[in-house]
C-alpha cells in the first residue's frame, strides 16, 4: 500500500504562490511548500536555511528532515535514526555535527 492510498500523504494542486516569495529568492519547491502551509495553516518541511527564515517570518511552524525522523520514531514508524543520518550524509545530504547530535539526543539515541 503507498503512503497516499493509506492517507498519510495527498497530492495536492499547486498552490498560488503569492508574488512576495517568488522575490525571495527560493526555488519553486521551497515556494509551493510555503505557500501550502500558508493556505492550510499547516506546519513546512524544509531543510534550506533561508527557506526556514522565510517561513519563520510568516509565522509557520518549521521543521526538516532530521525533525521528521525524530517524530517517525516517537511514532513507532522508524526503529533507529542514527543509521538513516549515517544514510543521508552518505548520499551527500548536508547535516551539521550539531544538528546530527541534536538530533540522535531528541531520538534517545545519544
């Protein structure tokens, strides 16, 4: 079964981007994702650190990758975060020493 047809993700229509993000010189992804969160009231996933401001300053609740390991653990769905960090930096995803300490400290796995 896949995450959409169990319901935990939907595909939704592209969002309107309001003009004041497309000046701020975040990629169309960083946009649409603001922009949805914007409309819905709901919480952005995003890991770029501009497009965390951005979202910050229009008062979204922000989290990224590394959040969202954290609350997939706390939910049972993910066993160990350690090993997918190790996984991600391995494939050349970009995660701070802090932000991996952080991170394993927030899973108990410090």
């Amino acid at each position: 079964m896949t995450a959409v047809a169990a319901g935990d993700f939907e595909i939704c229509p592209d969002p309107a981007i309001p003009e004041h993000l497309w000046q701020s010189l975040l990629d169309g992804g960083e946009c649409a994702a603001i922009a949805l969160a914007l409309e819905r009231g709901a919480m952005v996933l995003v890991d770029d650190l501009m497009a965390r401001r951005v979202a910050r300053r229009l008062g979204l609740r922000v989290t990224g990758t590394c959040g969202m390991l954290v609350v997939g653990k706390k939910h049972g769905l993910v066993s160990r975060v350690g090993p997918l960090l190790e996984q991600l930096i391995l494939r050349g995803y970009f995660i701070s020493d802090s932000l991996r300490k952080h991170t394993l400290h927030l899973a108990g796995e410090a």
